[in-house]
C-alpha cells in the first residue's frame, strides 16, 4: 500500500470518526434535553409552589427544572412553548394562555363533580386541570364579649339585617378593605352576583375584558334581580353607598392597612370582614379562630348562582406521556388531601378530606352550584396591576 493511500485510508478514519461523534453528540443533546422535565409557575404563593414542586419529584423521575414567571402581564408564546406543564390561578390571564396550551383527554376529569369539570374548558376545549379551591368568603365575629351565639347570614336579606342589628354592638359592622384594589373589586363583583346571579357576573366579566373604563361601562345592563329590576354597575355602586350611608361599612374601610384591619379583627371589633379564604388563613390565630368562614350571601330568589372561587390550575404545553400521568396525580385522593391540609383551601374532588368545614363549604357549593366556581371579579376580568389599579380608583372616586 503506497504512503497516498495510507494517507488518504487514516483520513476517512479520521473523517467518519468525527461524524459518529457529531452524531453522538446531538443524540446525547436531545435525550438530555427530553429528560429534563419544565414546570412553570405564574403568581403561586411561593409556600404552596414549594409544595407542588415536592409533589412533582415524588412523581417523575428524571431531572426537573422549575421556573417561576415574574410578569405582570400574560406570558409570551415564546416563554410558553419551552414550557411541559404550568401553575396558575385561573382567570383573564391563564385563559389567555390556554390558546396556547394542549388540549387534555377528557378522562382525567372522570374524579370531579360535573360543575367543578365545566369550569376546566375553555371555548369546548379541556384546557385546564384544577387542582384547588380557594374563594372570596365573609368571615363573621363568633362573639363580641357582648354578644354570644351571634348570627351567621345564610342569604342576603338576613346579611342587611344583621348588619342593622349589629351596629349597636360593633364598631365596625362589616369591614372591607377597600384600600385594598382587589379586594374592592371583589367585593363589587360578589354583590352583582349575590343580587343577580352567575350570569350577570360573566356578563360583568365579559364586559371589563372589553372596556376597562368605569365611566363606560357603568351604564351597561347586567342582569335583572329578584324582582325583575335591570341592575347596572352603577345600581351596584349604589347599593354600596347605601351600606355606607347606612353605617354598615365605616370610613374606616377606606383608610386601613392590612395591618390594621388584622388588629381590628384581632380586637373584635367588626362582625363582619370580607377577604379571600387563602388571605384569611394568612392572619393570626387569635382572629381565625374567632370568625366563622361562610360564602358570601346571596339573594336565594336567584336560581343561577355561581360560586366565586378561582382555582389553581395545570395547564400543558407539551405532549409529554408524563403531562397526563402528573395530571391524574394531582387528582388522586392523597394528594388532595395534602394540598388542602398544607394550604387551609378546598380540595376539587368529592373523595378527598378538606382541612376543616370552610374547605368542605367551598367544594360543596363548587360542585352545587348551577354555574359552577368562578374566578374573583380582579383576576377574572384584569391581565395586569395597573390596570387593576386605575379601575379600583374609579371605583374609589364614585364610593368616597
């Protein structure tokens, strides 16, 4: 064999050689990549996203990465795509991401109550799996020191009058922190659905994701009441003020940090406090343990009540065979019932045990409700602070 030729043979070694490797390290490429499992995070509390990420290891094995989306606005699809599965609360937002999310096999919801289910499909498609229940609730004083076996109000009617009777034995007859944005449009959007129903409440909803603007939107019809009266936003906005003229709701909603409010509640000084379940948790003992959690009352003349209580959700954005195996996972019973012994909140199916009778409440009513759990009127029908901000101001402006 010549020197050329033995040049020329060591080359095409040499040349095939670095193929294969190329072609190892591709392949090696992409099975690290196939390995490595995403979960994504978008405004989670950071107490349970560390529950669910230990829930996700027990799960999968392989290597995971987690990522927590710190934006005050939705996602871009770009963030998404890289994205297996994501946690967040359901609302304007996450239904926007679900136009990019992966539809889920309808079998997965066979553990829910149908009501609980319907929330989980976004225009006829399954795009949600929910996980929890938290919701917007009245808490109401035990006792007073004066008053004992002081009344719980199951509706509406008997929510006013209690009111009235307890204005002489309390400071603060309901306290609302209407300082807080949210909270004051929660608060708005819970009486269009206590006085009108759930469909009101969606055409609310549906409303303020097209026009953000109080001034032209107050005017719009909502629904009827109980006796047959169209309401608007700007009836609603009247029934509030009639609250307040009536000393049901004092300045001192107007001016109080949650601090203060959590001191008032401390020292028994209201008989009511409007706030959600996961945000009175939160508070100290000596106040949980004096309120008594209901749903907020509603007008039961009404047949189509809805349930105002967002849910945390998983959505998927990759067809991974794990997605549907993690899926089944936060649906089974001994994950539900840590989730809500973790969290205080509600767990989504009938099997499960919740942490206490609030819990139980909220999925009873989830699951009875003839529309079903509804995201807050903040996180239903907002996809950023600011504009959350700007809205609650108007709303400060007409109530002040």
């Amino acid at each position: 064999m010549t020197k050329k030729k033995i040049k020329l043979s060591t080359v095409l070694v040499i040349f095939v050689s670095i193929i294969v490797l190329a072609l190892m390290l591709i392949l090696s490429v992409k099975n690290r990549k196939k390995a490595a499992y995403t979960v994504a995070f978008y405004k989670v509390p950071a107490p349970l996203e560390e529950q669910m990420e230990g829930l996700i290891k027990r799960n999968y094995v392989g290597s995971v990465s987690y990522i927590n989306i710190d934006s005050d606005s939705v996602p871009a699809k770009s963030q998404l795509k890289n994205i297996d599965i994501l946690f967040t609360w359901n609302g304007a937002v996450c239904q926007k991401m679900a136009g990019n999310a992966i539809t889920l096999d309808e079998e997965i919801l066979s553990p829910l109550n149908p009501q609980i289910k319907k929330s989980a499909f976004v225009d006829g498609k399954l795009k949600y799996l929910p996980v929890l229940l938290d919701s917007f609730n009245l808490q109401t004083l035990n006792s007073n020191g004066i008053i004992y076996n002081m009344p719980i109000p199951y509706n509406w009617t008997e929510f006013t009058n209690y009111l009235e009777m307890m204005k002489e034995n309390v400071e603060e007859p309901l306290f609302v922190n209407f300082s807080n944005d949210s909270t004051l449009i929660d608060f708005t959007g819970a009486i269009v659905e206590s006085i009108c129903g759930g469909q009101a409440y969606l055409n609310l909803i549906e409303l303020l994701q097209k026009n953000t603007d109080l001034t032209r939107v107050s005017t719009e019809p909502l629904g009827q009441n109980s006796q047959g009266e169209t309401i608007t936003l700007n009836d609603i906005i009247g029934i509030i003020k009639e609250m307040i003229s009536a000393g049901y709701i004092t300045e001192n909603s107007f001016n109080k940090t949650a601090e203060e409010e959590e001191l008032l509640l401390k020292k028994r000084k209201a008989y009511g406090n409007i706030m959600m379940l996961s945000t009175f948790t939160e508070l100290d003992a000596a106040v949980v343990n004096r309120f008594s959690t209901i749903n907020f009352p509603q007008d039961e003349e009404i047949i189509d009540h809805a349930l105002i209580a967002p849910e945390l959700v998983m959505l998927t954005f990759s067809k991974r065979k794990v997605n549907t195996s993690i899926a089944k996972y936060m649906l089974s019973d001994g994950v539900q019932n840590l989730l809500s012994q973790v969290t205080y909140l509600a767990p989504v199916t009938p099997t499960a045990l919740p942490y206490d009778q609030a819990a139980d409440n909220i999925r009873y009513m989830a699951g009875a409700s003839p529309m079903g759990p509804v995201p807050n009127l903040s996180l239903a029908a907002f996809t950023d602070s600011l504009t959350v901000n700007k809205f609650a101001s108007q709303l400060r402006d007409e109530l002040h």
